[in-house]
C-alpha cells in the first residue's frame, strides 16, 4: 500500500520539486490545490454513488473503532493482498 502511494504520488512530487526549484512557486501551488481538488470530487462522488442510501463514507471513517482497533485495518490489508501459491519461492 505504501509503495503504491509512494508510486502514484511521484509526478505530483517532481512537478512541485522542479517548480520550486525553479523558483516558479505558482505551478507548484497550483498543482498542490488541483491534487486536492480532484481528490475531493473523486471522494465526494464516490460518497455519493457508493453509499445508496446508507451512511456516508465520512461518517463511517469517523468512527473511533477504526482508530482504536486495528482489527479491520488487518483484515482489509490481507483481504487485498495477492494470494500465495504454494510450491512458488
């Protein structure tokens, strides 16, 4: 999961390096505020399309469950997880 942040967040990281580099600090700001953007019209139409009725995403993310027990964290990581063939090294 991490590497696959670190991998998907790479441009965004080297536009805003070169852009401040370059002392050009109105494409870095403006590609930090448009990644934000993006990501909340993705969020919200996912909160909205997703859900059908049920809670929002928001609200079940807001629980404190999911900040104390670790359980659910566990089981979505290894849910998602490639599974192993025996007999592979």
């Amino acid at each position: 999961m991490i590497f696959l942040a670190i991998a998907t967040n790479l441009p965004e990281i080297a536009i805003i390096s070169s852009a401040a580099l370059s002392q050009n600090l109105g494409i870095a700001i403006g590609n930090i505020l448009g990644g934000i953007a993006i990501q909340t019209v993705v969020l919200v139409v996912l909160d909205v399309v997703g859900v059908k009725g049920r809670y929002p995403l928001t609200y079940q993310a807001a629980s404190l469950d999911l900040v104390l027990d670790p359980k659910p964290l566990l089981r979505f990581l290894t849910s998602s997880a490639p599974p192993r063939r025996s007999g592979v090294p």
